[in-house]
C-alpha cells in the first residue's frame, strides 16, 4: 500500500469500528442488560460498561480518526450515567445510556454543520474521493435530517425508560430505530442516485440504474457526467 493510502485505510477502520460499535449498542444493548442484569447486577454490569466505552475511547485515539471524536459536552453523558447505575445500582441509568448515544450522535451531526464540511460530505469523500463538490448542499440537507432523527430517537427511548415501559423502550431500542436507520440509509441512497445520477463506478447497480433513470434526461445528471468526464481527462492529462 502506498503511503498516502495510509491514511485513508486508518480512516476506513475507524468509520467500520464506530458502525460496529453503534449496531451492537442498537441492537444487542437491550438484549445485554436483560440477560446480565439479573447474573449479574446493576454495579457490575455498569462498571463493565465503563470500561468498554474506556477501551473504545483509546481505540479511536489509537486509529487516530480525527473527525470521530465525539462533541464534549454530550460526550460526558454516556460515562456519566454509568457511574451512576454503578453507584446507586439503579437500572434507570443503564436504560438511558442510549438515548445518550443518540444525543451525542445528533450533537456530532449538528456540530459538523457549524464547523464547515458535514459529517455526511466527509464520509462521502472518504468513500468516494472523487465526488463533485456540488453533492455539498445535499450532504448538509442530509446531515439535518440525520440530526432530527437521532434527536427524536434520543427523547422516545429517554421517555420510556423514565416511564418505566420496559418492553416497549426494548423493542425501540433494540429494533425499532435500528430498522429506521436501516430503512432510511436504503431510502436515501436511492434518492441520491435517482438525483444526482452520478454513475461513476459503473458497476452492475450503475448500469441498472442508469438505464431506468438515464444521466443525460436531467440537469443534474448531465452535470454528473461533465465532473466524470472532466475527471477522466485529468486522470488522462497526468500519465501523460
């Protein structure tokens, strides 16, 4: 691998650590706490927690992913509420954990807005470095919508856990905002294809969507294909 792949590599571990990591607090965190609360306790469990978001801190100084560091205030959050659960034994902390891990996620996008690039155009150009910089718009419409979801998210499972609905915070936080996200990711995709129409890889979805949704039918789509065009012919231009 050559040296400025470096970089980039580190970073795709990073964004595949930080995915992982929030898939299993969405999907199993729920499942964790009914199976090791009653083996184990409230204190335990917390204390176990703590050290697991510990490792994970020094993991993402490790990768040395910058645009991973999570915004500091909401951030506290998250350790906070362990030492909590770990010192009163009280279940109601470990409950609210990831309605923190929303908050700080919408706290993440929205702090992306202010600072510049967001969070959605960055990890765009760590997929696709290539990208036109018209996508920039787009991206920071996307990165709100994001922002509203994990916010919305972050209140239902706060205000269940509060009200002491236990099979219902479950199935939200453990299912049900996981298949939003999911359907939602699908869903965008789709519209950022049909929009853009940006078939640069041209592998067999490209093809396919190309044919039912033609880049030269529409203005941004023609533009799509002057960036590809452009690009090639800088790519052209330097192996000269």
């Amino acid at each position: 691998m050559q040296s400025t792949d470096r970089p980039r590599a580190r970073h795709w571990i990073g964004v595949c650590a930080l995915a992982v990591f929030l898939a299993a607090v969405v999907v199993f965190y729920p499942y964790l706490l009914s199976a090791a609360l009653p083996r184990f306790g409230v204190s335990r469990v917390a204390i176990a927690l703590l050290f697991a978001v510990a490792l994970s801190a020094g993991g993402r100084r490790l990768i040395g992913v910058e645009f991973l560091r999570w915004p500091a205030a909401p951030g506290l959050a998250i350790p906070i509420l362990l030492a909590a659960a770990a010192f009163s034994a009280e279940a109601l902390y470990l409950e609210l954990v990831p309605s923190a891990v929303y908050l700080v996620l919408a706290s993440w996008f929205y702090a992306s807005l202010r600072s510049g690039d967001s969070i959605v155009e960055r990890a765009a150009r760590y997929l696709v470095p290539e990208a036109p910089d018209f996508i920039r718009s787009y991206c920071r419409k996307v990165t709100g919508l994001w922002v509203g979801f994990f916010g919305a998210s972050a209140i239902a499972i706060a205000w269940l856990a509060i009200a002491g609905a236990r099979s219902e915070w479950s199935f939200v936080a453990g299912k049900l905002v996981y298949a939003l996200m999911a359907g939602a990711s699908f869903v965008e995709f789709l519209v950022r294809k049909t929009w853009f129409r940006y078939y640069f890889r041209g592998g067999w979805f490209d093809r396919l969507w190309g044919r039912l949704f033609p880049a030269e039918n529409t203005s941004e789509g023609r533009r799509s294909m002057q960036h590809i065009s452009d690009y090639w012919r800088r790519q052209s231009e330097r192996t000269r």
